[in-house]
C-alpha cells in the first residue's frame, strides 16, 4: 500500500507541477498578448502622430510657397514703382530744364 501511496503522491505532484506550468505559460501567453495590444495601440498614436506632423508641415509648406509668391509680386511692384517715379522725375527734369531754359532766352532778349 505504500507503494500505491507513493505513486499517487508522485503523480499529484508531477500534476500539480503541470498544472503550475501550463498557468505559468497561460500568464506568459497572456502578458505576450497585452504587450502585443499595448504596442499595436503606440504604433496608430504614432501613425496619427507623423501623419499629423505631415499635414502640418505641408500647411506650412504652403503658407510658404504663398509668401514666396507675394514677395516676389511685392518685388516686382518695387521695381514697376521704382521705373515710374524714374520716368516722373526725368518729365520733371526735362520740363524743369525746359522753362529754364525759355527764362534764358527771354531775359537775353529783353536785354
């Protein structure tokens, strides 16, 4: 009879100890599981991350090109400006030298 209680308890134990593994490798598989979700869930906040930063980056890519665009329409006004106030003061000039030049002629003539 001590043999048959030997072996049952041999086999109560190797039971136990399988038992205490399969929950040991039920726990790991678990743990195994929720990192996996964990990490799945980080990778889509990042995904919307950079595709967030992406928009971003091509509204300011945008506002840029924009005020490039302006700047140059701005420099070109500039310039149209520039050459009008140009050809105003040669007419000034050109008048200015006129008339003096017509006060010359009288101021000999009366002479």
């Amino acid at each position: 009879m001590d043999l048959v209680y030997q072996a049952a308890d041999l086999f109560r134990s190797i039971e136990d100890r399988a038992r205490a593994g399969e929950a040991r490798a039920e726990a790991a598989e678990q743990a195994q599981l929720e990192i996996i979700a964990a990490t799945e869930r980080k990778l889509r906040d990042a995904s919307r991350a950079l595709e967030e930063a992406r928009r971003r980056i091509e509204s300011q890519q945008e506002q840029l090109d924009a005020a490039e665009f302006r700047a140059q329409a701005a420099e070109a006004e500039a310039r149209e400006a520039k050459q009008s106030l140009a050809l105003v003061e040669d007419a000034i000039r050109r008048r200015l030298l006129l008339t003096s030049g017509h006060d010359d002629h009288r101021s000999t003539a009366v002479a």
